[in-house]
C-alpha cells in the first residue's frame, strides 16, 4: 500500500531525510524509533504525504491517512488562546475557546462516534469543558479521539503515550491492538523501546534523518545498532556550567513551601481540594497522580503563574503570598519546564536566546545579556552538542531537542528550587539519562531542591526524598498521600 524508494525529502536548503526503501502493506504494523533529531517528525510528515519529495519514488494507496504530533498539538492550543487575548476573563467576557467534543469533531462530525471514543479514552466528563484548559494528558486523549474520528485505513502516532499516566498507557495500547484486528494499518514513531506494544511486528531505527534499517521486532531488538543506542556506558560525565553569580541560599530551617488547605476551582469543581503540604529544606518531591489530578495546577500555584494562587494561604520561601512581592521576586528563586511553557515559547527567537531567557524568567529577552552569561550559554549548548544551532530558530529543532533546551534554560542559574513537570517528553532514552544525571549533580553539588512530576517511575532521579501521590477517591474527588523515601 505504501512503497517508498531511493526518497530524499526536503528538511531544509541544507538537509535531507534519506529513505533508501521502505514498504508497508495494508494491516501491517510499524514502530519506528531513535534520537532526537534523528528525523522522527519528519518521518511522520513523509508518511503523511506532507513533506515535500526531492527525489526518488513514492507510491501511497491508502485512501484515509491520519496522523498526530507534539506540532499540532501546539497548534491547537495555539489557536485556542487565541480566540482571546487574555486568559483571566472578566465576568463581562464570553469565553469563545472550543469545547474538548468541538475540538474533537471540528474536522468530522459524528456525535456517535465521539461519545464512544472518548468513553473508550476516559475523557467523556471532559467533552463540555474546554479544550484549552485541559491537562497535558487529557489534551493527547482529545487528540488521539480527534484523528480516529476520520476513521483512517493508515493511522500514524507520532509519541501517543507521553504525557499519560501508567493507566491511560495502557489503555492506549490495548485501544491500538483492538484497531490493529480491525484491519487499521498503525504506524508508530517512539522513544522508548519498552513502549513497543506487543501487536507491532516491525521495527525501524532512525538515525541522522535517515531510516537505517527495518526488520522484525525480535530482530532489531536484539541489533548491536539497537543496543549502541542504548548504551548508558557512552555518556559523558561532564560537570555542569556554573551559575552567573552565587546562587541565593535561603537558611536551612526555612520552609521552601507550604500551602495550608490549599483549593483551585475550575467551574465550580475544586481541581485541588483542601491540600496542606510543605517542602522543607533538602527535600526533594516527586509528585504522582493520574491525569487531571491537579497535579500541573499545584505547580503552577508555586510559579506564581495560577491567578488563584493570592486566594490561598500560601508561603513561599518565607514569604506569604499577597504581602506585596512581585512575580518577579517569586520566579528569581525558581528554575521552570512544563508541557505549557514549551508551548508558550513561540517567540521568534534563537536557540541561545532562549537558553539565556532562563537568566531573566521570561519568554524571550528585553534586557542586555553579559558577556558571563553569553559565555556560560555557550557551555550549555556544548553540553547539549547544539554549539551549531545556537543561532538557529529555537523552532528549527526538533521538538525533543527544544525540550532540551528548556531544560538547560530551567538549570542555568542553579535555582533554589527546580519545578519540573513532565520534563522528559519527547526525549530519547540516552537524553532522559543525561538529564537525570543533570539534576542529581546540580542537587547534590549545590544547594537546589526539586518538584518533579512524571508518569513514569523510572525517570525520576536518585534524589528524590519525598512523594505525594494523588489518589483519586470514589467521587471523583482527590485525597493526598504523603511519603518519605528511604535513601
């Protein structure tokens, strides 16, 4: 049904994505893995039949091609925020974002089929709400429910699992498999080689925007190819640049934060429900819970960046929240990644830029930067081997190397405290172990706490202290569990 040969598709006026020979039959199953910037959205995009062709041979019969991606996810948003200029609405103004079930069947309508879709995903108490202000999760739900409204023949997922707890995973999964019997070719693009789903049978490996080799999954699995990729021994044990001027220290027996009966309500439904929490010195949290916990709302209440955070007794760094601080005094001691900054950052700015926008907290830069920090983002970009994109658009990387980079922008002044929430989306499996790495040298060499939520357990750093898990009660409410690690 698809047969590609001797392809070379357009990246840009100086790069190619090589596909010497690929087929796929009608009710085959693929998986494709590799790096960042190996050229897995391109890849998409070439599948897709929406990336334009230089040379060579391609040949597509499937009539109903869908695909998803981190990109038009980012769109989507983009283009929601947009129906407003603002989002903290005054009780005069109509909110015109779409609601998830528009979004949904913006492209096709099938009331039927929607209901069905997002019962099978777990999002249909999530229709009437809108798009906009959904979690990371629930937004890849919509979408994945959005791409099988076209009810395709060649379904290509571009990351499906990330940013879904363990259940949603799996859930996902066994969505796929049921859709695979059906007759559904399913094209995958991953990260993490234990995200291969048992149903896939063909396995191909990227590298340098070209597709090195397909085979059977027991095959490549087994490849040296495979195993050189994951192999942790190669990475380098570099120290990390250091900050731009001494970090401030607070004083150990200062609480860095504590929330007393903390509430967020969204529509009259409290997203966060009577949660009192404190994050002493030294400690450092991983925060789990299913998606739409409220888990990104608490983050963002630290941040100063949630308007409800002055509506709460709330102290941060010994200092009550509303006693005449600014933002600006909030963000100083904080270094930040989350799903929503990456996609906030639309800026157009260059890949350096954004790595020193971490020095001043902002999207972009309006003040002169030193020649120090010039200098020390300079370090960083060797460290992330991008020193050959730093004057590139930070939107001409892929979108596991911007995530990168924010990374390092969240690290560069070696903050007192490091919010990061689901910081390893989109990152292959030699970058999440870099990062991890990162974060338990700054923390154990200096004098950084961290907030860190993840679905996955196996991306949290050795570090971690303390936990406190979301558990979703019988009402659809949540209660919270605290937890002291033994280190």
């Amino acid at each position: 049904m698809l047969q590609i040969e001797n392809a070379q598709f357009k990246i840009s006026d100086y790069q190619v994505f090589i596909i010497e020979s690929l087929a796929i039959k009608q009710g085959g199953h693929v998986a494709f893995v590799g790096r960042n910037g190996s050229g897995k959205s391109i890849l998409v995009k070439a599948l897709a039949g929406e990336q334009t062709l230089l040379s060579g041979n391609v040949i597509n019969q499937f009539k109903s091609i869908a695909h998803i991606s981190f990109e038009q996810l980012q769109k989507l948003i983009d283009d929601e925020w947009k129906r407003n200029n603002t989002d903290m609405l005054s009780e005069s103004e109509n909110d015109t974002g779409l609601t998830t079930e528009q979004i949904i069947q913006e492209n096709n309508f099938n009331q039927v089929l929607c209901q069905q879709l997002a019962t099978q995903l777990g999002i249909k108490h999530l229709l009437t709400k809108r798009f906009k202000y959904l979690s990371t999760g629930e937004t890849r739900k919509a979408l994945i429910c959005r791409v099988l409204m076209q009810q395709p023949d060649f379904l290509i997922l571009d990351e499906p699992f990330d940013g879904l707890d363990v259940a949603s995973r799996a859930n996902l999964a066994q969505i796929l498999a049921d859709l695979a019997k059906q007759g559904i070719t399913i094209v995958l693009v991953l990260n993490r080689f234990n995200e291969i789903p048992d149903f896939i049978e063909n396995v191909g490996i990227l590298a340098d925007c070209q597709l090195l080799k397909i085979d059977t999954k027991s095959t490549i699995l087994n490849d040296a190819t495979v195993k050189q990729l994951a192999d942790l021994e190669n990475i380098p044990n570099m120290p990390l640049p250091e900050a731009d001027e001494s970090p401030t220290r607070l004083a150990d027996q200062l609480d860095r934060v504590t929330l007393n009966n903390g509430y967020v309500y969204y529509d009259d439904k409290a997203i966060i429900n009577g949660l009192t929490w404190q994050v002493k010195a030294k400690q450092n949290w991983h925060i789990v819970g299913p998606n739409g916990a409220g888990k990104s709302t608490l983050l963002s209440l630290i941040t100063g960046d949630h308007p409800q955070g002055y509506s709460n007794d709330l102290t941060l760094f010994g200092r009550k929240r509303g006693s005449g601080e600014t933002i600006w005094d909030i963000k100083r001691h904080i270094g930040y990644v989350s799903s929503s900054l990456h996609l906030d950052y639309r800026v157009s700015s260059s890949v350096k830029t954004v790595l020193l926008s971490g020095y001043f907290d902002s999207i972009g830069i309006y003040q002169t930067t030193s020649d120090r920090q010039a200098k020390l983002a300079d370090e960083w970009l060797k460290l992330l081997g991008l020193q050959a994109q730093a004057g590139k658009p930070f939107q001409s990387l892929s979108w596991g190397q911007q995530r990168l980079v924010l990374i390092a922008r969240a690290l560069v002044k070696h903050p007192t405290l490091l919010i990061l929430d689901e910081p390893l989306q989109g990152l292959d499996h030699l970058n999440r172990e870099l990062v991890k790495r990162w974060i338990d040298r700054l923390i154990s060499e200096g004098h950084t706490q961290l907030l860190f939520v993840s679905h996955h357990a196996e991306d949290a750093p050795k570090c971690i202290t303390h936990r406190l898990t979301f558990v979703r009660d019988f009402d659809d409410s949540y209660q919270y569990q605290f937890e002291q690690l033994n280190k």
